[in-house]
C-alpha cells in the first residue's frame, strides 16, 4: 500500500498488486462527497442509520461526521473493515488537516472497534472488522448504505445479486444505496436485489454513478 498524489492535490492509497486506488484517481475529497453526501446524505432527513462497506482511510466517514455537525442531524455510522489501514500512512494521508479539524479525524480513526463510541453529539461510530460477506445485519437497519468496495472487476465477489439482496433486506423502506461504480452487471445485480435505480453524474466528470432507491 502507497500513497498517490490525485489531480486535485491530496493524498489516496494505491494498491501495486491490486492496480487499485482507494478513491478516485481524480480528487478523493470531491469524490467522497459527491458521490455520499450529495448523492447520498442529502437525499435522506433527520437522524439517520448509516452502513458503509469499506472504512479504508477513514475519509467517508470524516465527511460524514463533519456534515452531519454542520446540518444538526444525528448519524450512527456503522463500518466494515476487515484489513485496517497502518497509522502511519492514515497521518501521512493528511485528511484531518486538509478538512480543517485534526482532533475529530484522529477521534474517528482511535475510536475502538467492535463497539459503538460516541463521538460527539452528532456522530456514534461503530467499526467493525466483519467482512461483508459474513456479517450478519439486521432487517430494515439502516437509512442509507455507501457501498464502497474495490471495483466490480476488482473485488467482484463483493458485487453480486446475493450481496446486493442482503443489502436491501437491511434497508430501511424508502433507504438508499449509493456507490461510484455504474457497471451494467451491478445495474442487473441490484435491480434483481428488489432496488429502484437512478444514475446521476459520477463525481469529478465521471458520466454516471449509481442511487439504488428502497422504495417499498
Ligand atoms: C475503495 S476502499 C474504501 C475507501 C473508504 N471508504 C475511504 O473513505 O477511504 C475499499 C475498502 O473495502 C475494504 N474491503 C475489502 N474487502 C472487504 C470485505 N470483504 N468486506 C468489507 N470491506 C472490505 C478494503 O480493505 C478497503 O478499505
């Protein structure tokens, strides 16, 4: 694992075995926001139940936190992680400071895992190191999901019509899904899953993403 410089400036990880970057190779921060906060927090209200697939640097979850302060909605996040990201390269990455508040990316990034810790009136945080394809969740348990795997081709025993399914039992009615990725098998995967789709603008000039809507 290494750090990459992305055209806007910051910092990703890049994966040599895998060929693979942990965010867009054209603007991490841009691409967390669009892609789960505008495309995502924003089309759900008041306090909400987050699951996101893939805690990785910790940058969603930043985000999240700072938004969900910044709009006085109360977010319990819960993350899955099974290969944690070393320290070092998590202070390296340099998140903390270039969203301008240090204390809370470290709070999110120490916090233990395997519980729920509170951390701050806004944000409830529980990591875990469950791998998708075995945690179990509970029916109609979150309001919004970031599925933030490794790409279809990559991962792609993360992108399938058995995980998706699995995935829409746990959201709530009227929850959303939202990932980067607009691949046609995953269009397929989660349409059959029972979600409804929407495919806006991805981020940073990206044609697509993809909004799986439970609309039931
Ligand atoms: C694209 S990165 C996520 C980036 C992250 N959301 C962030 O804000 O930095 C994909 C993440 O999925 C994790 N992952 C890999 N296999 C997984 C699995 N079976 N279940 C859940 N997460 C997995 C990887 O370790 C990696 O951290």
């Amino acid at each position: 694992m290494e750090l990459q410089q992305t055209t806007t400036g910051e910092f990703t990880l890049y994966i040599p075995s895998m060929d693979e970057t942990y965010h867009s190779r054209n603007g991490a921060i841009s691409e967390a926001k669009h892609v789960f906060i505008k495309e995502g927090m924003n089309r759900t209200q008041g306090n909400i139940r987050i699951l996101e697939i893939g805690f990785g640097t910790g940058l969603n979850a930043m985000v999240t936190a700072q938004h969900a302060a910044d709009t006085n909605r109360k977010v319990f996040y819960h993350t899955l992680e099974p290969f944690q990201v070393p320290y070092d390269l998590i202070q390296k990455i340099g998140y903390g400071a270039i969203l301008e508040d240090e204390s809370l990316f470290a709070e999110i990034h120490n916090a233990a895992w395997e519980s729920a810790f509170k951390i701050n009136e806004y944000f409830t945080l529980h990591k875990t190191t469950q791998k998708l394809e075995y945690v179990q969740l509970q029916d109609d348990a979150y309001d919004l999901i970031f599925f933030d795997a490794f790409a279809p081709k990559k991962q792609p025993e993360l992108w399938n019509e058995s995980i998706f399914k699995k995935l829409y039992k746990a959201t709530r009615s009227n929850g959303v899904l939202t990932t980067y990725s607009a691949a046609g098998q995953l269009k397929r995967d989660l349409k059959s899953a029972g979600y409804t789709l929407e495919h806006p603008p991805g981020a940073n000039g990206k044609r697509e993403m993809t909004v799986a809507l439970k609309q039931w």
